[in-house]
C-alpha cells in the first residue's frame, strides 16, 4: 500500500480528519497521556506558519495518518527544537504511513529552520519506537513516572533526532 501513499503539506481543511485520528489514538491509550476527545477547533490551533504539519494520504485521498510539530519551550535558546507527534489511521497502521509522515515532517521541519525534534513515546508503544528508530531518531533515556494515565504511572522514552543541515 505504501506506493499509493501521498504526503503534503496539512491545511486547516484537513483538521476533522486530523481530529478523527487523533481521537482514536487517546482511546487506544498507547500514545497519548490524554483521555479527553479533542475537537476540530482544538486541531485547527496547532496550525501556525512556522510549525510544520503533514498529513499523509491514500489512494482514496482519505487522510491516513499526519505528523505535526509543536512548540518545545518559550526561551529563544530553544527556537529550533520543535516536539513532534505522529498518529496513524487504526484502519492504516503498519502499512508505511507513520513512516512517510515521519520522512516528510523531518524535512519540513529543517526547511523550516529546526535544528531538533524531539518527543516521548510510552516505553509500551514498540510500534512508534521501532519507527522512529528506522527514521533516525535516538532514545536519549526513560522518563520513569512521567505522568498517570487512568490512574497508572507511565514510563516514556525521550527521543530526539538533530537536523544536522540547521546546526551551521
């Protein structure tokens, strides 16, 4: 499937599918240390011009899967270090979307200026972790109780990958 895989650039347009899956990766609760649904409204605020967002779709044109950046701390030291997601459709995992969405948003990410992403992933969630080891990211170390989801301490993994080309 993944040849029939397509990558661009998100648009607001795009946010009630974008909402869709992110919901379904709160219920899941493998990725997430939300518990509530978001809305549409809640998506179309992480649009800004500087921050980066893919969606990947497929043959259908429906979004299958997106991967969008987030803002890492508010002191200008950390300007070029963007915390990043990616969620898959249920009904798309384990087809290339995650990773189409990962190789897209790290070069949207560079020409934007970044010079690291990073985020945290349960310890649990092997699926993300094996993918983002395949795009170049590296596990920096566990987060032991790093929040309570459901009322359980959760463990994640910090991970991070620099944007050798934005380091000049």
């Amino acid at each position: 499937m993944t040849a029939a895989l397509t990558v661009r650039p998100a648009t607001p347009q795009d946010a009630p599918a974008m909402t869709e899956i992110y919901n379904e990766g709160i219920a899941d609760r493998v990725a997430t240390f939300e518990t509530h649904p978001r809305s549409v409204d809640d998506v179309i605020a992480w649009f800004a011009p500087d921050r980066p967002i893919v969606v990947v779709t497929d043959a259908q044109r429906q979004v299958a899967g997106y991967a969008a950046t987030f803002s890492y701390a508010d002191r200008c030291c950390y300007a070029g270090i963007a915390e990043f997601s990616v969620y898959v459709r249920r009904s798309h995992r384990g087809q290339g979307v995650g990773a189409k969405a990962m190789e897209a948003l790290i070069e949207a990410a560079a020409k934007a200026g970044y010079w690291k992403l990073l985020s945290r992933v349960f310890v649990e969630n092997t699926a993300s972790l094996t993918l983002l080891d395949r795009v170049g990211f590296r596990r920096v170390g566990v987060h032991e109780k790093h929040g309570k989801l459901d009322g359980t301490w959760r463990d994640v993994v910090a991970v991070e990958r620099v944007l050798e080309a934005n380091l000049g």
